[in-house]
DNA sequence: CCCTGTACGGTACTGCGCGTACCCTAAGGG
DNA sequence: CCCTTAGGGTACGCGCAGTACCGTACAGGG
C-alpha cells in the first residue's frame, strides 16, 4: 500500500482521534486502543510521542483548542463581569468545554494531569483580564483603587467553577451568574474601602 | 476453623476493610481484592451486599464518618468565620477528607457515586450555620441585615473548595484563609447596604 | 539510483482490576 | 438432625495501560 503516514501529518491525525473520542466518552473513556484504531495506527506511534495516556489527553485538548480570551468592555463593570462570567459559562458548558471538566476531574487522582493542566488552564490570563476590567471601573470612579486585588479579580470565576462541580453538570442558568454579580462581586468591590 | 462470621459481624468487618483501604490508597486505589483480603474474606461476600465498587465506596465512607457541624461562636464575624473556615480546612485536609475529594473526584465520572454523594455532602446543614452566623453578626449590629443571604453565606466555602481544586491536594495554608476572610468575606458583608 | 537508518504497522504479551461463575463447606433454624 | 442459606476458595472473561519484537515502507545521503 502506497501511502504510510509519517511524521507530522500522522501526529494530527493521532490527535485528532484523540479529540474526538475526548469529545463522545470524556476523558475517562478515552481508551489508547480506541484512539490508535481511530487514528487507523497502532499504540506504538502513540507511546513514541507522548509517555502516557493523560499527557496525550492534555495535547488533544489543546489542539482542538485556542480559546481566545474575552476582554470585554462594555462601558461598566457590572456590564465587563456579566460578560466575562456569560463567555466562561458558554465555553464551559459547550462539548469543548465537557472535555475540561473531564480532564479537571481526572486531574484530581493523576498528579501528571494536574501539573500538565495547571500550566495551560490560562487561569493567569484569566486573573490579569478581571483586574484590567477593576483597573478601568477605578479609572471610571466606578470603584475604589483597593479593589484592584487578586482575590476579588478571581472570586466570581472561582465562584462559577464552583458552581459546577456541585451541579451535575451540563449549564450554569444565567440567573445565577447575574446573581453571583449582583449579590457577591458587587458588593465586594464596593465594600472594599 | 470454628468460627466463619456471618451477617452483620462480617459485614461490619468488610465496611472497617474497605474504611481502611479507602484511608490508605484513596477510591481510586481501593480495590475489591484488596478490601476482600482485608477483611479476611472474599469478593463473593462483597458483591452479594454491593452491586459495584461505587456503592461500597459510599457505604464505607458513611461507616467511618459521622462529622460533627461545627457552630462556633467567638463574639465576632471575623472570629466565627475564620473559626467555620479552619475547621473545614482542618477536616478537608484529614486522611478523612481525603476520602471525601477522592470520592468526589471520581463521582465526576461516575453518575452512580455522583447521586450517592449528593445526599451525604452536608452542604445544607452547611449553609444553615453560615446563615445563622451572619444573622447574629446583624443582631450585635456587625453587618446589615441584607447580608443575610444564600450566596453571602456560602461564598467563603466555596472559594475555600476552589483553592483545593486549583492546588494540588494536601492542605490549604492559613494564610489563604484569612484573606479569604479580610480581602472578600468582610468587604462583602460591608458592602451589602 | 541504491543503501541505510528511522519511523510506522502488526501483533502479542504482561499486569492489573472489576465483576461473575462454580463448587465446596460451615451455620443455624425448622 | 437435616436442609436451606450464606461464606470461602478459586478460576475465569473482559477491558485497558503500557511494553516488546519484528518486518516493512519511506526519506535522504552517498
């Protein structure tokens, strides 16, 4: 038969078998002989480049992932973090988005999931978009400078996720984010005196 | 050999095995051979009263565990919350805790466990304390009395449960809880006028 | 244009764990 | 005292992670 795939374009179709079995069994029923019949090759091509099963979950998350990173700005801070609260819950409830929690709640009995998936959460990114959004709600005279902090910027995102774990799982109803605004973020930036 | 235990005798001995193994290795590390051997049994006698792993997981759990609700009451909000705050980090970061995250995290996966858990997580009761300590903060005049409210009550467990999400396990150092206390808690209730 | 190293494909195997089947044997109630 | 019931011993079948071995196609240098 002519065509073996080498390299590079055997590498995307490995990953993209992955990806999609990520996407129909999570990553719990994500099985390397699936993934390697899927990719119509064998586990051999898998194991030379990726040690183990979670390292090659993380990497066909993030192939079929480059999740841009919302910087809205609507003019008020009520209106910043409702949006920024809305785009997390879209992505997290999308299929995209049932593929990480998967792989976060693997990460909780695998350490070298946990390690792979702290690096590439983006919580960082996450961290410095809420505090540019209280920067210019300071600038505004919308809230007081003090409330340009790490634990207030993280709160409402720690909250939604929060949220998740304890539901089931499938979406978070947009009631609670508005309240998770209007009760808890609000409040806090403006009793931070 | 005389004695061969029977009913509740074994039954009880097959729950302490399966409490220990759970204590040694997690849920994801408790075996069915292993608790059997433990117990100085077999599988056989295992599966006639469980149907799965799952349901022994659950039962072994609530066999060593009947947690206390703590309902402190040091004269202040920052004291009662603080109070309420390490004595969850304190039970969360035991070897029972450990049970607790490990069950949890693996009921992501599975349905079966994620019901089972549901019933037994205590949140409500939970709740209740937070509530009944921010009324008495009101009462001695300490807070508003618009802060007596759901999602102020249970903000601080949530961000404390967040940060053992985000950390790898072990335990969350005090530090974090009083900024979780400082830095949102009290300028929440401040700010709900 | 051949030759050789490297990567792919096929397959089989170890090790482990869940759940099941079968058969023998001790308990203990009628 | 016997007969039903439940425990004990053991051996499976199955699925999955990760490893080993070997033959074979491909790429690139001579």
């Amino acid at each position: 038969m002519g065509t073996r795939r080498r390299g590079e374009e055997l590498e995307r179709a490995i990953l993209q078998a992955a990806a999609e079995e990520l996407a129909r069994s999570g990553y719990a029923g994500m099985t390397m002989d699936r993934v390697a019949a899927r990719a119509g090759t064998n586990k051999n091509a898998i194991y030379r480049r990726w040690p183990h099963r979670a390292a090659l979950g993380v990497a066909a998350y993030r192939h079929l992932s480059d999740v841009a990173m919302p910087n809205p700005d609507t003019g008020t801070l009520r209106g910043d973090a409702l949006e920024m609260l809305r785009q997390a819950n879209e992505t997290w409830s999308s299929p995209h988005g049932a593929v990480l929690r998967s792989l976060l709640a693997a990460a909780a009995d695998d350490p070298a999931l946990l390690d792979l998936m702290r690096e590439r959460s983006g919580a960082d990114t996450m961290d410095r978009a809420w505090l540019a959004m209280l920067a210019r709600a300071v600038a505004r005279g919308e809230a007081p400078p003090t409330a340009v902090h790490p634990r207030v910027a993280a709160a409402p995102m720690m909250l939604l996720r929060a949220e998740y774990a304890m539901r089931g799982i499938p979406s978070v109803p947009d009631e609670v984010l508005i309240e998770i605004v209007d009760e808890v973020f609000l409040p806090l930036v403006r009793g931070r005196v």
